[in-house]
C-alpha cells in the first residue's frame, strides 16, 4: 500500500515509523511528472532500502523569476497512481507553504562546485536544490537517495553537501534512462513541439560523435568538446555551454585525463534541455 | 566511564550505539575551557537524555581573521577531567583538518536574525556556529542539544535553523550562570587583568538597573536601554552595542512590550564581553 502524505510532520512520522520497524528508507526526491527515469531510481531504492519513499514537490527555491516554475508540469493523480503501481510505501506531496513557511530564512549552499556549468546560467538553482534537499534528508532519515545522472552536476554537489556536512545518507548517482532513440528522459521534454522533439537529438548526436572518437582513441577535450558542440550549434536555437571538464571537480580540462564529463545545455524555443556523458566510463548514450 | 572520540567516525560510532540501545543522545557542544556555565547545560543534559556527549571544537570557522582564535584558551586534560567527574558519556574532541578537511565547500546560513547585535560586529561568525553545529548534529543525532542564553542570539539563529532544515532536534537555551558578583561566566574572562575584572561588572550594573526600572514599572525600551548604557560606557573602553531589541526577532523596539531584551556588547582591552537579559522573563542578574 502507497501511503500519501502531505504535511512534513506526517513524513516524518511515517519515515520514522518504518526505521522503528528496523527499514532503512530509501529516498527518491522528485519534482513530479514521473517518467521511467524516476521509476529506475524507484528500482534502485527498492534495492537499497526495506521502504521506499518517493518525495513529488515543485521547490520554488530551485527556480529563477525568469524560469519555468509556473508551467512546470503537475501531474499528482497519474504520479500516485504510478507510485502505486510500483509499491512504493509512502509518497511526499507538501505544499510550499509547509516547506518555506513565512519566517523561513536558511539556507545550505555549496561553494566552488556549484560555481561552473548550471551554476554560471541559474546562479540560485543549487542553493535551492541543497536546501530543500536538506530538509528532505532531515524529516526522512534515509540511508541512501537516489538521484539521476542526467542532473550530474546536481548529484555531485549534493554528495558534497553530504560529505561536508556529515549526513549518514548515501547520494547514489542513477544512470541516465534515455528514449529508444536516445533522448534523455526529462518532464521538460513534454514542452518540446514535433519539430523541437527531432532538434533535441542534436545533443544525443554530439555526445555520440564524442564518445565513438573517445573510443577511436581521441583524448583531447578540447577537441571532443568541440565534436559535440558542432551537433549541439546546428540543432538548438541558443546554446548555454558545451563543456569538457573533469567530472568531479568541473575544473575545465585542457590536458587528456582516463575520464571526462561532456555536459551540454542548449534551448529549443522555451525549452532548456540538459545532458552529459561520462567519457572513460558511460556507455555511448 | 567517560569515552574520547577525536575522529568524526568514532563520534558518530559511539552516538549510533547508544541510540542502538535506546538511549536518547543529550548534545553539548562547546569550544571547550569548560565552567560552571558549561557545567550547568551538561547537568540538563543528563536530566534529558540517557547518553550526554560534549564535544570541545574551537570552530576556526566561527572566528574572523582579527579575532581571538589563536589564543582560545584550550585546556583538554582539564576539560576531560572535569566531564569524567560529572560521568559525561562520551567527549568528542576533533582536529581542525578533520572537520574541514580541504575540499571542505559547504555552509549553512541562517538569513535576518543573524544580521543585528553580534552579526553585525561579526559578520562571518554565525555562518561558522550554524555550519559546525549542523556538522555536530548530523555526526550525534542528539533528541536534544544545550546552548546558553549568554550567546542568546547564536541560540535563536541556531532554533531557527533547526526548525528551517526540519531537524529533529529540540534546541535547549539554558539560564546564564553568573559568579557571585553577577559576572557572566565566559572562557573569556581569564583574559580580564584585576582591574578590568571590577570594569566588567558594569555590564552587571547596567542589566541590573535596566531590570530594576522594569520591575518598577518603567516600560520604554529606549529608558531602559540608556540606563544600561550608561553603566557599560562609563566602565568600558569601547560598546559595541547596547540594545533593546524584541527577544524573538530581534527588531529594534520603539513601543513598549511585554518582553525586551537587553544585549550588550563591550570591550576591555583585547576582551570583548557579551552579556543580556530578557526584562518580562529572567530574574535579575
């Protein structure tokens, strides 16, 4: 049975109840709209932990005035069912005013690695995302939380906040679910028009050449950058960045390294869409 | 039979097997130099939770560049003596590397309560109190940890943090302890000289007066805060502030209350003093 709650104090309650029941909890924190992306961190979870809790909340602290927070897709009653489906025990939906209530005023913000990439584009985002990630992490107690790749980034600086803070939570790093023809699976992917949806393969286009001349031996990422930045330019009406950077600090790369994080994010219309690769260590996208 | 921890991992170790034998964690985080003051939030401690740890971290973090760090008063053999006699379970004693180890990137920042009275003389200092305490919290779990109300507003910006990032916590504020003059006990009383000892006590005289006036009725927050400043000035060397302030947002009051706080702030030499009361809710000083 899927139990749903949507006060922090129900949460907590129904996280504690089950590690008083000896569960770890295993966390998924979503922002709704569930796809097979999140469903594969649902399977993770279910791995990791006796009881699984799926968290569905729209953080406004994670969204600039300028960005899509509005017309973010709400799909509650499909999500539900969806979680349902899968046996997930509990499911958080609060509303924003019981997660930022009118006194709030704290923050949990990570330093140099939020700084590149999403952070140079939506300089706000992270001190969101590690927030009310924060507060998650403290009304459910998880052993492990599963996040997606496809927000690299994201993944990395949350496990830095939990290093440096001393959470005992494990940040696991989810493999990027894409569709048959490579898409990364996204809620935003919903925005794109028929004419957008075939333009988007551009990214998937770019991260492929990069990773076939990976494997034909090229190393230099100034070079494999600039393979997908070619796909990624001729595809997205405006580009944010195509980097090549190391994957654990972000720090731009100029010599070859054993690993190296393609990340690419472009905007097609209104629509901005993320993806990356791992080069030395994902499989071709 | 008292434990030492001065490893992170044996701290939390030893805090996760008391928790395993149901026993709540009782937390007193100090920077050590322990007095009566800090005896006084181990013996609630004790009466709050079956298993006390103290820990004894000089917070670099918490310390601007002109300040008091270097020369803290540290005095460890002392301090572990002194919490083996009162059977503290457990004192967690950590290196500076190993709670800020050097990718160390993460803060945590309470906003609008931390900005008057001491944020405003000391601008970086609750960023490193909230940041080390949120560390100590997440390493011992405690049900309950013990602050004094001599730092009164590090105990409201710390309350606040707690309730913000939903840790389930309950933050103490014990009563000041006070030597038989009426002094403030302090770690940093030991830098007082003999005749800067005597010009200490006009804080005293101060708070004394303004509860004196409020016992008599006086009511204008701005009466009773000059009838505190008077004594601090004419007995300190340089005030940093002397404020009557709402005890709960720490808004400058104009009109009359059921509750004022009274802070102060005030230097002797290279010793700066902090002292208050709350007039409607402490008894006099």
């Amino acid at each position: 049975m899927t139990t749903l709650a949507c006060k922090p104090a129900d949460f907590r309650q129904a996280c504690d109840d089950a590690r008083a029941e000896s569960c770890c909890v295993g966390l998924v924190p979503t922002m709704g709209a569930l796809h097979e992306g999140h469903f594969s961190l649902i399977d993770e979870a279910k791995k990791r932990a006796g009881f699984v809790a799926v968290t569905i909340f729209v953080n406004p602290l994670q969204f600039a005035p300028d960005e899509d927070l509005g017309r973010y897709p709400r799909a509650l009653q499909t999500d539900l069912a969806s979680c349902r489906e899968r046996s997930v025990d509990l499911v958080f939906a609060p509303e924003p005013e019981s997660m930022y209530p009118s006194e709030f005023q704290t923050q949990v913000s990570v330093g140099d690695l939020t700084k590149p990439l999403e952070g140079a584009f939506r300089p706000a985002h992270f001190d969101g995302v590690t927030t009310i990630v924060a507060k998650l992490f403290n009304l459910a107690g998880p052993s492990a939380a599963m996040f997606v790749r496809k927000d690299y980034q994201q993944w990395k600086v949350l496990a830095r906040m939990v290093q440096d803070l001393d959470m005992p939570i494990e940040v696991i790093g989810c493999p990027i679910v894409r569709e048959s023809d490579g898409l990364a699976l996204s809620s935003r992917n919903r925005y794109l028009s028929a004419s957008e949806r075939t333009r988007a393969l551009g990214i998937v286009s770019g991260l492929r050449e990069a990773h076939d001349a990976w494997d034909a031996g090229e190393r230099s990422p100034e070079t494999l950058r600039a393979l997908t930045e070619g796909h990624v330019s001729a595809n997205f009406e405006r580009v944010d960045y195509v980097a090549a950077v190391d994957p654990d600090t972000f720090a731009t790369r100029s010599e070859p390294g054993t690993r190296l994080l393609i990340a690419v994010a472009a905007h097609l219309g209104t629509t901005r869409l993320i993806d990356n690769v791992v080069l030395g260590e994902d499989p071709r996208p």
